[in-house]
C-alpha cells in the first residue's frame, strides 16, 4: 500500500482545472493551500502496479506544472 504526499505546482491560471482532475481520481486527496498557488496531494494506491500507473496518469495532467514528493511510505507487508 503505497501513500506518498506530493506539492503539485498547477499550470499559471489552472489551479481549479487541476484541482478538479486530482479530485476525479479515487486515489487522490487533495488539500489547497491557504498561503501558495500549489495543492496538496495525498495518494493511496493498492499497490506498486496501480502506483506506477496512477503516476503515469499524473503525468499525463496538461494543467500540472510539476509534481514534487514530500514523503513515501510503502507497506512492507502488503506488497
């Protein structure tokens, strides 16, 4: 069970297109920032497969400027 937190910095004027993306996608919790134009995001996969391609679809995001991870954790148990 994979659960990272990651500053996810939007395209300039897409903030709410990308917040909106991130809130689509089950894995995802985001939480805005009250003091900067970035989200915060919290992901919970169920594994590395669902994981790698839930980055992929991250990646894909044409309102995400750049992505960058705060913190991992990786069930050692569970995967």
């Amino acid at each position: 069970m994979p659960i990272k937190s990651y500053l996810a910095y939007p395209v300039n004027g897409k903030r709410d297109e990308l917040a909106q993306a991130l809130r689509s996608m089950p894995e995802c919790e985001i939480i805005p920032s009250t003091n900067q134009d970035i989200i915060i995001l919290v992901t919970d996969t169920i594994d590395t497969k669902m994981e790698e391609a839930l980055e992929k679809k991250l990646r894909d995001l044409s309102s995400l400027q750049c992505l960058t991870l705060v913190s991992g954790y990786k069930d050692p148990i569970t995967d």
